[in-house]
C-alpha cells in the first residue's frame, strides 16, 4: 500500500519490450532512494505499483506486464523521462495522504493549466466511467500523487497543487495534452459496488435511485 506522498523524482534509463507475452521492462534511476530497497520490494512509478526484480547501484529493473502496458502510460515512457517514485508504506510510518493501491484505474489529459504565483490549478479530462466515481473534496491519486478532487465537471475535474507539490513531483514539469495515470480512492470504489450489489434491479446507480432507497 501507498499513500500518494511521493519520495523522491526518479530517471527512466531503459524501457523495451520482453518475451512474447506483450510485457515488457523498466529501468529507473531511483538515486538515493535505492539505499532502502531490496529485491522484491514494491515501489509505485508514476502511481502503478511494481516489484524490484533486479538492483545495480541506484538502477532498479522492473518487469512490466501485458495489463500494465494496456492500463497505464508506462508504455509511453521513454529514456530521461522523470517519474514519481513511493516506495511501499511501512506497518510503522505516519499516514500522511491517502489510501494508494498502486492499482491504476484509467489514463487521463490534462486539459488546462492555470498558474496562479507559486500555486497551480489542473484540470483533468476523463471518460465517464472514471468521472462516476469520482467526489467532490474527495481523493485522487494523479501520477500516484495524492490530490483532492477540487471540483467536478461533465467531462473531467480540477485539483489545486501546492508548491510543495508541484516542486516535489513531475506536476510541476505538467504541460496540456499530457496523459497521467489515474486511481479513484478505494473507498468510494467499495461503497459504490456495495450500493450496487444491495439495490433493485434495473439503471446504475444515480443520485435520483439513491434519493428512492432512502439514502
């Protein structure tokens, strides 16, 4: 698990296709975050979770798989391209973010960038399947950044970045037309599939169906 407070900004060395299964493998410059990691460990690239499967130095290697590639942008990412880099939450750390799988859930666009001094408002284009579950003041993770959900639209939403953030993560490098991996807050994933699976059959789940049950 992870929690979207990104440690450090990593360097994509190699990328390339492996094997005939569709996979493929990344090499990341982690820097000084390698002193920490062994093999096996879990470590969110650009908010996908992945295992270490090989260390040289500050150079770890990763497997990506046939879902991974389709899923996310990591099959976008070419060599001195920057990545966020989370190693997994230890049982002992403070919970700082949110609740980060590393289980991205769609690509989204960035679709405008208003900077406003050292802050920055970001909007986000995605399709209405991500857009469903997605709240208002609720979480996001963006590149496996942890964000809260600003504002929502028809066509996609807004986040307010921090300096902090923007000077600690590759959002602050953000340019429009961009995509970026998106996971909704698992949350709001469970209590929708509850939801869904108590009520009568017939539409999904909508404000008016809710308003008829009671809710």
């Amino acid at each position: 698990m992870f929690t979207g407070l990104i440690e450090g900004v990593g360097e994509v060395r190699s990328v390339a296709p492996s094997g005939s299964l569709g996979g493929g493998a990344l090499v990341v410059d982690l820097g000084e975050l390698a002193d920490d990691c062994r093999l096996g460990d879990s470590i969110a690239i650009n908010g996908a979770c992945l295992t270490v499967m090989r260390l040289d130095g500050t150079l770890a290697s990763f497997g990506l798989s046939a879902e991974t590639l389709a899923t996310s942008t990591l099959a976008q990412l070419r060599p001195r391209v920057k990545v966020n880099v989370e190693r997994a939450m230890k049982a002992t750390d403070r919970f700082g973010g949110h609740i980060v799988q590393g289980h991205v859930d769609g690509i989204g666009a960035i679709r405008a960038i208003n900077r406003q001094g050292e802050f920055a408002d970001i909007e986000f284009g995605v399709d209405g399947a991500l857009l469903d579950q997605m709240v208002a003041k609720g979480s996001v993770a963006i590149d496996g950044v942890s964000l809260t959900i600003a504002k929502l639209d028809p066509e996609g939403f807004r986040v307010a970045a921090i300096p902090e953030t923007l000077a600690r993560t590759t959002l602050g490098g953000a340019r429009i037309g961009q995509q970026v991996n998106i996971e909704i807050d698992i949350i709001v994933k469970v209590v929708r599939r509850q939801l869904e699976r108590i009520m009568p059959g017939g539409p999904g789940l909508t404000v008016e169906r809710l308003k008829q049950m009671g809710f």
